[in-house]
C-alpha cells in the first residue's frame, strides 16, 4: 500500500517531487484553516503530515485516524498538541539546528538596529531630512562590550551569545534551566536568576519556547525591573510578552528600545501601535526566513517524514516518548 501524506505551505517543487516518489502527496499550497473541508478529507486517509504556521489542534487528530507523524517545518511547536500527539502514538518531528545560525543573525540584526536606531535614520535619509552634519539627536548607543542577558540559552540563545561575546566583546548572562558550563568556560558566560539578568543588563534578548510556564513571562513587573537604557529583543514566540505591559513600558521610558521579530498576534494587528514608535524597530517573524535556510528547512521535515513512514527514526524528534511506545 502506498502511504499518504498531506502537505500544507512552503515545499519546493524538487522536495514534493521527492515525497512523491514514495508516496501519495495531497498538496495544499495556501490552506487557511483546518476546517478546510477537502484538507479534511485528505487527512481522514493520511499517514503523514508536514508543514508550518498553523495551529493544529487536538480535535484535528479525531480526523485523522492513521496519523503517524506530522513534520512541522519549524524549530518551534507550540502549535501542536504534543501530549495529545503522544498519547495517541503520532509522532512530531521538527526542524532544529538547520536554522540556528540564520535566526541568530536576525537577533543579533535587532541588537544592532535599535541600538544604532538603523530603520529610523534610514527613513530619515530617505525624507530628505539629511541636510546638515547629523548631531546628537542622531546618534544611538554602543553594542560592543555592552552587557547581553539571554533570557533561554539553547542553540539559537548560544548563537546569540557567541556573536556578542566574541564579535563584539560583550559580556554575557544567561537564565536558563539548566546551566551550561561549555558556554560558560568558551565565552565567559555567567547564569544568573531572571531578576537579576533584567537588572544588570543592557541587551535582554528571548530565546525561550512558547510553553505554558514562559507565556507572558514578561510584565510590567519584569520591564520595571529593566535599566532605563535596556533594549529588549524578542525573536522567539509574541506570546512570551504581555504586549501592553511592553507598550506601557517604552512609552514611560523604562525601558530605551525594542526589537521584535515576534508579536502575540501574527499578523499584527492593524491597531497595534507597536511598528509605528520610533523606539522599536518591528520585522514580520523573519527568523528563519532566508532562502537557503528555508530550503533546508523543508527538506529537514521531507527527511523527518520518509524516515517515518518507511518505519525509521527521524532526524528530529520532539515526543521521544511516542517512538518509545512503537
Ligand atoms: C518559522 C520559527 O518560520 O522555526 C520556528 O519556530 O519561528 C520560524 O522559523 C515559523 O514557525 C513559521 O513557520
């Protein structure tokens, strides 16, 4: 019997050529919702899953009866049921490591263009504002040897930390659950409680997952607890930060500037006043988003998926406990 798979956004024609090969592909180029009907009737016989920026939740998985695995092409998953997932023996493969590097670059790219007010002063080149000699109310705040607090030190956290320390003499703390003494001996790194990192440093920059523990991890209190000169980068998930409370705190002053890749609603929102203030520079969840890393991407969640559903274990998997019960 040949299996089948549903795809949903962003495969190449090479990587569906190449699922196609073995399986029978349903392919859903722009899917807006689950509730799609004929994405419905392709799942009810689907035995793999693959694509990203959905939220698939549990109810789906009554749909879809021989589910083995559903190949996210995302390091994050927080728009799955994984215990639902696991639970019911389906396996969820994600995309690890094949974005680091690149999703380091966007966070380091926020780090220096609201510390150098880049876009703001680009626009005001492009007005035709530049007339005279730029003074004082252009000028920004240095990043070299400036203090960097990583709030999460995974892969991606660790490839922020590494470009601070060694390419811009940064000194660097990290909160994280568990410490990391490699990182600690190569780049001088120091862990300290959330607290106190919000306190001494000058560059926060989020790293951490969505989970139910780190959602609005940051409030009123945390950005309080911030110097009046922070900057604050998110590129991990909006809903780590309660937005108004961010807001409140760059219109008072206290905190100097934001760099968000990420918002608690994406798109966002029309209303929000967040990309229109001269202290925040907003990107459109660009993370990962470069050609060459969204190719390896899609092919790291093609692998995933052959490898399952020819009964292997894939490259990257989230729900070991679901391999387990196989
Ligand atoms: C994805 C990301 O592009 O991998 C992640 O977790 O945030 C991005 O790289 C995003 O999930 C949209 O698919």
């Amino acid at each position: 019997m040949t299996k089948r798979i549903v795809a949903f956004s962003r495969l190449k024609q090479p990587q569906l050529d190449q699922l196609r090969q073995e399986f029978h592909v349903d392919y859903f180029e722009h899917l807006d919702s689950t509730e799609d009907a004929t994405f419905r009737e392709a799942l009810g016989k689907a035995h793999g899953l693959i694509g990203s920026s959905l939220k698939i939740p549990a109810s789906l998985l009554d749909a879809a009866p021989h589910l083995e695995a559903i190949a996210t092409i995302s390091v994050g998953y927080d728009n799955y049921p994984v215990e639902e997932m696991t639970r019911r023996g389906i396996l969820l493969c994600n995309t690890p490591d094949v974005l680091t590097e690149t999703t380091a670059d966007t966070g380091f790219l926020l780090i220096m263009a609201t510390a150098r007010r880049a876009i703001e002063l680009a626009e005001f080149v492009k007005r035709g504002d530049w007339q005279a000699g730029i003074g004082e109310p252009q000028f920004g705040s240095d990043v070299h040897g400036k203090t960097l607090g990583m709030v999460g030190m995974g892969r991606i956290g660790a490839a922020i930390a590494r470009r601070g320390a060694l390419g811009f003499d940064m000194k660097v703390l990290y909160s994280n659950a568990s410490p990391k003494p490699a990182l600690e001996s190569a780049l001088g790194a120091e862990r300290r409680e959330l607290d106190a990192l919000l306190a001494e440093s000058d560059f926060v920059c989020v790293t951490v997952p969505l989970t139910p523990e780190t959602e609005h991890l940051f409030g009123a209190r945390e950005f309080a607890l911030m110097k009046p000169s922070a900057i604050f980068v998110n590129i991990s998930r909006g809903k780590v930060v309660d937005e108004p409370s961010l807001i409140a705190a760059l219109e008072k002053g206290e905190i100097h500037a934001a760099g968000l890749d990420v918002f608690e609603q994406e798109p966002l929102s029309p209303e929000s006043p967040l990309p229109h203030m001269a202290n925040v520079v907003a990107l459109p969840h660009i993370g990962s988003a470069t050609h060459e890393t969204r190719l390896a991407m899609a092919q790291r969640a093609v692998d995933n998926i052959r490898l399952v559903l020819k009964g292997k274990r894939p490259i990257s998997l989230v729900n070991e406990a679901a391999w387990s019960r196989k």
